[in-house]
C-alpha cells in the first residue's frame, strides 16, 4: 500500500518506519527536505533524522504534497500549532476523498509545562481539520499514547488497553481500526463516534502528560475496565 505520513517529529518517523517496515511504500512529508535531513539530535530527538533515515532507509522524505499525493491512505502526525498549515501544504487537492488518520493533539506550550490546550470543550483539532477538509475522510487516533506505544501497544501489559477512533465516516473508521490491527497489533479499538468525539480525547492530554510525571514514564496506556 502507498502511505503518506505528514511530520518528520518522533511520532512521523515512527510510524513511517514501522509502515514501511511492513513493506509498504511510505514518504514521509516535511516542509523542507534539507533542513530536516540535516536536522542534529536534540532534546525531543534521541538521533540525528540522518541517523534515524540510515535505519529507515526505504522511507522517502519529500514536502508534505508529495507525501500526501502519494498516499492512498495519509498519516498526520505534526504539531498542533502548525497543523492546519501543514495540511494547507499538503494541498487539498492530494487528501479529497482519502482517509486522513489524525493523531495531532492540539498543545500549546507558550507558557511552559504543563501545556495547555488551544482549542477545547466545544471544539478540537479533529474537528478543524475536517471542516478545513470536507471532502477528506478524518479519524482521530493514536493521540492518547506516546509514539513508540503507537506502534506496538503489547510493550504495555501485553496490549491488553484501549485506543479510540473518531470520525464521521464509518468506513473511514472500520478500515482505520483494521490498520491498527494488521500494522500494529492493536487489539482493543473503541469507535467513540462522530469527529466531536475529538473532543475528549484530546483533553484526555493534560491528564496524559500528568500521570507521565507523576510515573516517570511515557510508556503506558489507558484500560477501559467494564
Ligand atoms: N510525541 C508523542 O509521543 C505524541 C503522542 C501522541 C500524539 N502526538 C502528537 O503528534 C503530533 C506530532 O508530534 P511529534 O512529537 O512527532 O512532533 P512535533 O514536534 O509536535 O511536530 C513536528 C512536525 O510538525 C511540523 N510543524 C511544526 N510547525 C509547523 C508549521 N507551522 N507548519 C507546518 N508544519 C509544522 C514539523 O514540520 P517539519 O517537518 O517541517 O519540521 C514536523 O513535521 C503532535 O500533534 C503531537 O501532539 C505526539
């Protein structure tokens, strides 16, 4: 299958890495192929992007149309502050009718930690991007864990714990749930609803990132007991 995953952060790249590990043909978008190819280690970055590219060298890297353009299927995964604008660049014209697979959360950290949240309550981010984009098919996902859960949920608990889907279109969700499962192992997928249910899962985040300091450890995940 052609994906396109849209972000060159921790969570673009691991999700590229792990899809094109599957044998399936990924570009990874970014708004400057050059910036980001030489882009160093830094505090959100264990390696250099050379480095991780070295590893994953079967992903392409190419500007965010050319990833979006390419995907049958398009991943999201850059900063909540930029996405629309990401997305803007990605072109509406290469995500009509595709399945957009959101896992953006909409975090402002201008005033340090912990983040807020730059849209809540009555709206989200997923509900933006799908107003932006009406004739993409959105799903948020993924958002309510760190990336490396993401991709291999059974490092927590044997992957006995939840991920959500949210959006309007109900095909758009069964496939996207079906991905989780043949790509990453998910075995448990909660379908909340409609793109409102957005909502909560993204200010499921400031509860996210104070159970992470409160256990020291990002590698752990919610379970819906009944
Ligand atoms: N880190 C996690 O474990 C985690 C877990 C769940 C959800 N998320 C969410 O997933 C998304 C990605 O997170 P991340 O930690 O991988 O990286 P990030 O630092 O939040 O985002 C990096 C990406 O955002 C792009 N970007 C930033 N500002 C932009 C702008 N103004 N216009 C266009 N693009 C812009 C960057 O573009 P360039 O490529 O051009 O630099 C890069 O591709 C975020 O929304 C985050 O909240 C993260």
């Amino acid at each position: 299958m052609r994906v396109g995953v849209l972000g060159s952060g921790i969570v673009g790249r691991t999700i590229a890495g792990k899809v094109a590990s599957l044998d399936h043909e990924v570009v990874l978008g970014t708004r400057d192929v050059r910036l980001t190819t030489e882009r160093p280690a830094g505090p959100n970055d264990a390696e250099s992007f050379a480095d991780w590219h070295g590893a994953n060298a079967a992903v392409i890297v190419a500007p965010y149309a050319e990833a979006a353009s390419h995907g049958e299927i398009v991943v999201h995964a850059t900063n909540g502050a930029g996405a629309l604008e990401a997305l803007a660049r990605a072109g509406q014209d290469n995500l009509d009718d595709k399945i957009l697979v959101d896992v953006s959360n909409p975090l402002d950290f201008s005033a340090g930690f912990p983040p807020t949240l730059a849209v809540s309550n009555t709206d989200s981010l997923g509900e933006q991007i799908q107003r932006t984009f009406p004739r993409t098919r959105v799903v948020k996902t993924l958002n309510t864990v760190q990336a490396a859960v993401m991709v291999d949920p059974a490092s927590v608990g044997g992957g006995d714990h939840h991920v959500f889907v949210s959006g309007d279109d109900q095909g758009a969700k069964d496939r996207v749930a079906e991905l989780l499962r043949d790509w990453f192992g998910w075995r448990n997928v909660i379908d909340l609803g409609d793109i409102t249910t957005s909502r909560g899962v993204e200010m499921y985040l400031p509860l996210w990132v104070r159970v992470m300091s409160a256990i020291n450890t990002p590698v752990f995940n919610i379970k819906i007991a009944r």
